[in-house]
C-alpha cells in the first residue's frame, strides 16, 4: 500500500477500518506527518499497528529543499515511531519481518 502524504494532509484511520490479523502487512503501517520541525517540515511518524509482528517497512521521504531519502524500518507490534523531519513522505514496500 503507498500512501503519499503532504504536509497538513495527515492520513487519518478510523477504527471500523482496522484489518484482520491475517490481513497483508500494508495494512498495518501507516506514516503521518505531525507536528512542526520547523516552517516548511512536519515531523514524519510510522505505525504498525499488527498486535504481534513486525513489519519491515521501506519508507521515502523528503525535507523541503532537500534530497530523496529512502530507508528501511523494523516498527514492532502496536508501535509509534518517530523517524524524520519531511515535507512529504510515502509508503514504499511492507512486508512481515521474518527475524
């Protein structure tokens, strides 16, 4: 699942649309950009919200004025994470993490 987000369009999920357990890993990680870093850039946060995998989650993101990054992150389950300053970020690829 990608899911392009732009400051001040944080992408909200209500609770009626929480998959299944047994639903794709995409399903259970979200990025939101909340909070200021400063004029231009929203703090860049990801989400798994599986309540027992992790997910291996490669994220791109970009601070205004800045380079692409792109990384790869191992959110556990039912985690928050703050991992950047951007002005635009997107869901590469999800996958269950197979440790």
């Amino acid at each position: 699942m990608s899911a392009m987000l732009a400051a001040g369009q944080p992408r909200a999920e209500q609770p009626s649309e929480q998959p299944a357990q047994d639903a794709p890993a995409a399903h259970f990680v979200s990025i939101r950009l909340e909070g200021r870093c400063d004029d231009t850039n929203r703090r860049l946060w990801l989400t798994n919200t599986h309540t027992y995998k992790s997910i291996a989650t490669t994220v791109r993101w970009r601070a205004e004025g800045g380079k692409d990054l792109t990384e790869r992150f191992f959110p556990g389950p039912d985690s928050l994470r703050e991992i950047g300053c951007a002005a635009e970020a997107q869901i590469l690829d999800a996958a269950f993490a197979e440790f």
